[in-house]
C-alpha cells in the first residue's frame, strides 16, 4: 500500500530517538501541538539549522509563556519545549510554586502573558498549546479565552488537553472542560483540536464536534488506541486528593513508572513528586479498552500518539543510535499508528477511513486553518508534496509493550518512508543522515495584532454607563485607570 505519510499531531519528544521511533511507525509529519514552545521564531530556526528527518511543526505554549511571566527566575530567552521544558519547570518549583500552573493573573499579567503569543503568532506558530488540565488552580477561564483570542486574531487554532480530562465525577465532569474552550472557539469563529479525546466524556464531545462542523466550523478531535496514558508525575489533576480520594483510583493499580517497572504507591508517588517534578510515567486505564473499538470507526478522529522524549531507564535522552530495547517510555511512542492499522484489520475497518484517520483529517483540517504545507499534504495526488509512507496493509503491526525493554520495539511492516521525495526508511532501516524535512510554520507577518485587555476600553464598548477611575477587575484587584490609557 502506498499512502500519504502519517501526519502526527501530537509528539512531544523532539529528540533524534524519538523520531526514530516514529519514522518506523509511518510518520512523515511530528508536530508538538499540545504544548508548544516559547519563542517560536528561534525555535524554527534552530530546527532548520541542524536539519530534521521529518516535516515539524509547533503552537506557541501557553504554560511556557505564562512560566517567563510568573516564574522569571526560570530566565528563559531561548526556544523552550518538552525537549528541554523539565529544567524550566524544576526552577520554577524551587520557591515552592510553579507560578506558571498556580498564580492567578492580573490584566497587567494577562496582558504581557497574551503579547508573548502574539509574537509566537507572528512568528509563525501554528496556534496556542492550551493544557488548562496542567494549570487546573491557576488559570482563570478569562485569562484562557484571551490565549484562545491571540490566536483567533490570525484566524489559529487552539489544541487543547482540557481543564478537567479524566474526570467522571460532577462538578467537574470532563466535557465541562471541553464546553470552556469549545465556547470561546464557537464565539471567536476560530478552529479548535482537542487532544487525546480518549477518556470519560469523549462521546458528547463527538456529539458536539460532529454538530458544530455541520454549522460549518473546522473543529477536529484526536485519539490513541492504548488503554494508557502517559504524563509528568506533577500533572495537577494525578494529585491524591483529586486522583485517589475524588474519582478512587488506587496508585499500586495505576500509576506506573516505567524506569523502575513498577508500581507508585501513595507516599513514593508524593515523594517523586517533591524530588523530580518532570518525571514521565505511565498511567493504565483499563476502562478504557471497550472505548478503543469506537475511537477507530469514528468520523474526524484523527490520530496522534501523544509520544514523549526518548529517555532511557534513568530519565537520560538517548542518542540516536541507542538500540530500541533502551527506550523506557510508553509504547505508544514507538507503535500507535501501526496498532491502529492493526485493530482496524482486526475489526474490518474500510483501510480508506483508517488512512483518513492517520492522515488525510489533519492535513485537511489543519490545511483549512489557511496552513498551505496541510493542503499540500495527506493526499496521494500528481502535484501534492511526496510524503508517502509504504506499508504491507496484512501484516503490518506494532510491537511496543509495557513490559521493560520491549517499550519502544519498532513496528514492523512498514518498511519504507519518504519524506518531501526522499527516502528516509529503507528496508526498515532508518537513514541516520538523511534529513529532508521542512518546517510546517504560517508566513512570519510584519504587524504585530496584540490588543491589551483595559478596564476602560471594556466599559465603554460593553455597557452605556460612564466610566469611572476605581474599578474592581475580575481578579479582585483595584485599580487606578489614568485618562491617558489606551483607548
């Protein structure tokens, strides 16, 4: 089977291994659009200049951007993502709070945090990274509709982990998180994805996303067909009191980690917590193995891998020519496209959908966002860019599992890639060299379109009444409007 090359929307890790791993699971395309980077001009430009084996792409970080804002000890003034984001966070931590996930905004703060996107948009970036989950205590729902609205004014989309994924217990049922951001897309007229649908909920925000394209708006979801997830140790919403206590889970049963291949308990979990903030580990949800047959049958579910860094046991990057057995990780990184072709034989999926699945919707989807690198790709067509990704349709098959050492097996039937015309997989070897790809990024625009959020504006576009100088804003504090701001 010649197809177009699997556009993954959801890497995280942009290291050489990782997209090693990911070449040999059929991807042409790895963009981290969940959480993004931080001065993304320079970003790209250090992407060209050590040369990339596949076509990237990246949003601009709303959780990195908020971290130069209310955690300035991190002194970030260089490109930051997943790759490197684990330092950041450790400094941000050292005081005894991660500002970036905890510290409600002022406008003022507001403000610089949204002049920050601005120039991420400017720059190119795909759209915002919003993982309101992360930042659960921290993040206003205003504050989120103006991260959501620095992307709509360049007509971005926002890619979301959602403020309350995973949740099945009113008052904080998983579609409320979805409901936030789904509004402020629907008002600002501006396209939303919204990553890893695949937990408690996903089927009303199928329902809802299914209803709002038939209104004619570009809305898109993803998934990966694992029972598992996989995260940082510090997520605010694996906290005890929330993951344990609120919805019953059992750490001993969920929580695992994957460099020591075993179990967290409560206390070693509290304790990994307070000495390595950034650690990935695995989370199993067995409820979610009757969910997967549906995910594979259902319309605009694109898939994505949510793949994380390469590290091995001890949480070090590997090198690119580290054996795959090294890799300590979830297996999804290495084998989620390829167990998606292999439950979708399984189950008798039309092999068409599938390929729609794992790569014609989000070239299509993110093609409509204006992006012409999308609409140029994730199609088999005279003209289009050769992105092609060659695989035995019978046979082709993942190979990762939990088990260590077996984290990060290739798949196995897919045994040539090519990017952008050249050969990047032969035979099911990777071409270390061979670095073809090109950056998915909007043109850089001259203007800047950063509006400030004031007091005195909103008043006066949204009520009749006169405005006055002592105002209480939203976040409860005072302030003094001069008759010299902005207008």
């Amino acid at each position: 089977m010649v197809a177009p090359g699997f556009i993954d929307t959801h890497v995280h890790g942009s290291d050489p291994f990782t997209i090693k791993m990911v070449l040999r699971d059929g991807v042409t395309t790895a963009m981290d659009l969940e959480a993004g980077a931080c001065h993304v001009g320079d970003w790209y430009e250090q992407k060209a200049k050590g040369g990339w084996q596949v076509n990237y792409g990246t949003t601009s970080s709303h959780a990195l951007n908020r971290m130069i804002v209310h955690d300035p000890e991190t002194a970030i003034d260089e490109p930051v993502d997943m790759a490197n984001a684990a330092d950041c966070m450790h400094v941000a931590g050292e005081d005894g709070v991660a500002g970036w996930a905890m510290t409600k905004d002022t406008i003022e703060t507001m403000n610089k945090v949204s002049r920050l996107l601005d120039e991420d948009m400017r720059q190119g970036a795909l759209g915002l990274a919003a993982v309101p989950a992360y930042m659960a205590r921290g993040l206003t729902t205003y504050a989120l509709f103006e991260g959501q609205r620095a992307a709509s004014r360049y007509g971005r989309l926002t890619a979301v982990h959602t403020r309350f994924h995973l949740s099945s217990e009113p008052p904080t049922e998983a579609a409320l998180g979805f409901d936030e951001v789904f509004t402020n897309a629907f008002l600002l007229d501006a396209p939303l994805l919204v990553q890893h649908n695949n937990d408690y909920g996903w089927w009303e925000i199928e329902e809802k996303l299914q209803l709002v394209r038939a209104r004619g708006l570009n809305m898109w979801s993803e998934h990966y067909p694992y029972a598992s997830g996989g995260t940082v140790i510090s997520a605010d919403f694996l906290r005890p009191e929330v993951w344990e206590d609120i919805q019953g889970n059992r750490y001993e049963e969920t929580i695992f980690d994957p460099q020591t291949d075993s179990f967290f308990t409560r206390e070693t979990f509290k304790k990994t917590v307070a000495n390595d903030p950034s650690r990935n580990i695995v989370i199993f949800m067995p409820w979610r193995e009757e969910w997967i047959q549906y995910w594979l049958t259902m319309p605009h579910m694109a898939v994505a891998s949510d793949g994380l860094p390469g590290h091995d046991a001890n949480g070090n990057l590997l090198p690119m020519n580290a054996d795959y057995s090294e890799y300590a990780g979830n297996p999804r990184t290495a084998g989620t496209h390829a167990k998606t072709l292999r439950l979708g034989r399984e189950q008798g999926v039309p092999l068409m959908f599938q390929l729609s699945q794992l790569s014609y919707w989000p070239a299509l989807h993110l093609g409509d966002t204006g992006l012409q690198a999308m609409k140029d790709r994730g199609r088999v067509q005279v003209g289009k860019i050769a992105d092609l990704t060659l695989f035995n349709p019978d046979k082709v098959t993942d190979n990762a599992t939990f088990t260590a050492g077996e984290n990060g097996l290739p798949s196995t039937g897919i045994p040539y890639v090519i990017v952008n015309g050249a050969v990047v997989v032969k035979k099911s070897k990777v071409l270390v060299d061979v670095k073809p790809g090109l950056p998915i990024r909007f043109p850089v625009e001259e203007n800047s379109r950063f509006e400030p959020v004031t007091v005195k504006r909103w008043i006066n576009e949204k009520t009749i009444a006169p405005f006055e100088n002592h105002v209480e804003d939203a976040c409860g504090m005072s302030e003094i409007i001069n008759d010299n701001e902005l207008k």
